[in-house]
C-alpha cells in the first residue's frame, strides 16, 4: 500500500546509474535488472550514459523488452520510466570485451555527471556498474575504484566498503592495496576507526539497534598466540578492546579459514575482514549473483554489484543481473532506513526530570 501511494503521488526515489564500461557488461545488467516493471512502482531509474549504446546492445542481445526515454538531463526524468540521460552524444566505439581509452572516458564521463547530480539533489542514490580500473587508468580517473573516488569528494578520509547479501554483511579494514603493504598500513586506530563506522552503519543503514561485529586476524590462524605473526597482538586486539571500552559489541579477532563455513558467521551482523580477498573470497563463493558492494560511512548512498566487467562474456546474453537488481533494491532499503532515522532523531522526546532521575538511580 506505501509503495502505492508513493507512486501515485510521484514522490518515487531517484536512482542514477552510472553505465560503466561500455565494453563490459554493464549495459546488459542493467537492461536486464530494469526489465521487471515492478521496479518502477519503487524507483525512477536514471541512467548516465548513451542510448546509442544501449541501442547497440539491444540489437547484439535481441533485445526487445528493454524500453526507455532519452533525456537531456535529470530534471527531465519521468516516473513509471526508464530514463537515459545521453551524457556523451557522439557515435562511440564499441569494442566488446576490451578495455579502451574511449571505454574508459565514457565510464568516467557517467560517474562524474552522476555525482554532480547526486550532489545537486537532482537523483537521491547512485547505482554503479562496473568499470576497467586499466581503462579508466587512461582518463583523469586517479583513483583505485569507486570507494576512494567517492570519499575524497565527500570529503571523507577513509570510507567503508561492504560487501552486503542478506543478512551476511563483509566489511573491509583495507581496500584496493597491494598485499604486502597490508601489515603496515593497518593500527590499532585505523581498525577502531573501522569498527566505529561499521557499527554505526549497521544501526543507521541497516535498522540493527545492538550490531556484533565479528573481527579476523590477519595471520593463519590469528597468528596463534603469536607463533604465526603478532599483529594481532599488537593492534588488532587492542583495538577490539577500545572499541569493547566504547560499549561496541566486537569480537575476535577470530581466524578467517574456517569462520565462514562455521556457525559462527550466523551469530554476528557484520564481520570485519582485514584486507580484499581475506573477505571478499569467501563472500563471493556464497552470494556472487546476489552480493552488493556497499559504501558505507558517506553522506550520500551508492551501491553496485559484487562482480567486475565480465570481458570474457560481453555480449553473449550470458550475464547475470541479480546483482545489479539486488544493488538497486539494497539501496533504496537503505536510504528508507537513513530516512527513518532521521525522522525518529528529528523531534525528541524531552527527557522529564523523573526520568532523568530514574536515569541516574539506574533504573532505566
């Protein structure tokens, strides 16, 4: 009935949609994630790219079903629609399953208007599909990926990726670096700083009143006492122990070979992994067509699928959109959630001076 009135009264949430590489699949997840016309009782999705592309990709896939409008800008948008905002109007050079420079310029072309959009208020999340980081390394693109891109312009030092299907949820206390810089890039502050955002994404972006937070190691076997590494030792359990101090429900840190295939993962909202693949391995062998990357701990609410370009299928009608449909649904869940938040903080209650009585004699 709420999704209905929403509807009726055309207060639908924006979602923009970066196109990404135009050489990957991200054309096709995209068709095919908004071809169930349900999703437009929810959302008005505004695509960034080119219906000259999306053109092409409707005739490689035979593609009949995937109907949109061409827009000038996002103001233009209608509800009930699918809209392609045309941010690059000349003929583009589709070459399926490489990384060019084009490909790149035009990916980069899409998030920046994206953005922009998204900061003007004119879309209210970003949905992004996947880019080349060797394509987009050809443009003014300086960054390791979308996270890093998307905090430094909001302004924020180190933001928060997690990786979101259900209820499992995988945070990273490292990103995009290489393997061997791990070790001296993590402290007992940046993994309490960690810890912090994702407890407090937890209860904002998720509804989870009293999140517990699982923490791993770094070494096999969390470094077992210290026989197999001490950086466990000497930050990541005392960073748990602060964060224990701040009355933040965090555990660990917890070996990571055999926690995902043990009960334990069902006895926590979020687990904290310390780097990329020590998280993100186990993530996508349990939900790779259905996990979201989530960036947590910025102002605004961007998603994408769990997967990459996919060069080697492009094309072939072979890719999976639960991915990108799933990132679309996990961000409009969570923007309703930061709404709802805001709402319930907007007008407190005054506590009255029995209450605050109460509150000091321990009785609350």
């Amino acid at each position: 009935m709420e999704k209905e009135k929403e509807a009726q009264h055309g207060n639908l949430i924006r979602v923009g949609i970066s196109i990404g590489d135009i050489n990957g699949i991200g054309p096709e997840v995209i068709m095919k994630a908004l071809r169930d016309a349900r999703l437009l009782l929810d959302c008005t999705p505004i695509i960034y790219g080119s219906t000259k592309v999306f053109a092409y990709y409707k005739k490689v896939l035979d593609d009949q079903d995937f109907m949109y409008q061409s827009c000038k800008s996002a103001e233009e948008a209608q509800n009930k629609k699918i809209n392609v905002v045309n941010i690059f109007q000349e003929d583009v050079e589709i070459i399926e399953g490489n990384p060019t420079e084009q490909s790149g310029i035009c990916a980069f072309q899409s998030l920046e208007k994206a953005t922009q959009d998204l900061a003007s208020g004119k879309i209210d999340i970003l949905v992004t599909a996947p880019i080349s980081k060797e394509a987009m390394g050809k443009t003014e693109f300086k960054f390791p990926g979308h996270t890093e891109y998307l905090a430094d312009l909001s302004g924020i030092d180190d933001a928060l990726m997690v990786m979101v299907a259900g209820s499992l949820r995988v945070a990273l206390a490292t990103t995009h670096i290489a393997l061997k810089e791990v070790s001296t890039t993590l402290s007992k502050d940046k993994i309490l700083s960690k810890i912090r955002a994702f407890e407090s994404s937890l209860k904002k972006d998720f509804g989870i009143i009293r999140p517990k937070i699982a923490v791993f190691g770094l070494n096999p076997h969390a470094g077992e006492n210290g026989k197999m590494g001490s950086e466990e030792q000497e930050f990541i359990a005392p960073a748990i122990n602060a964060a224990k101090a701040e009355e933040i429900l965090a555990f660990g840190p917890y070996p990571a070979d055999g926690f995902f295939g043990s009960n334990n993962r069902t006895q926590f909202d979020g687990i904290l992994a310390m780097y990329h693949d020590q998280g993100l391995t186990a993530f996508k062998a349990l939900a790779f067509d259905d996990g979201v990357n989530f960036t947590a701990g910025l102002p605004i609410v961007r998603t994408s699928p769990d997967h990459g370009t996919a060069y080697d299928i492009v094309g072939q009608d072979k890719a999976s959109e639960q991915s990108m449909r799933h990132a679309i649904y996990v961000a409009l869940d969570i923007y309703r959630s930061r709404q709802f938040v805001r709402e319930i903080n907007s007008n407190p209650l005054p506590i009255s001076p029995k209450d605050k009585k109460r509150s000091g004699d321990g009785l609350e």
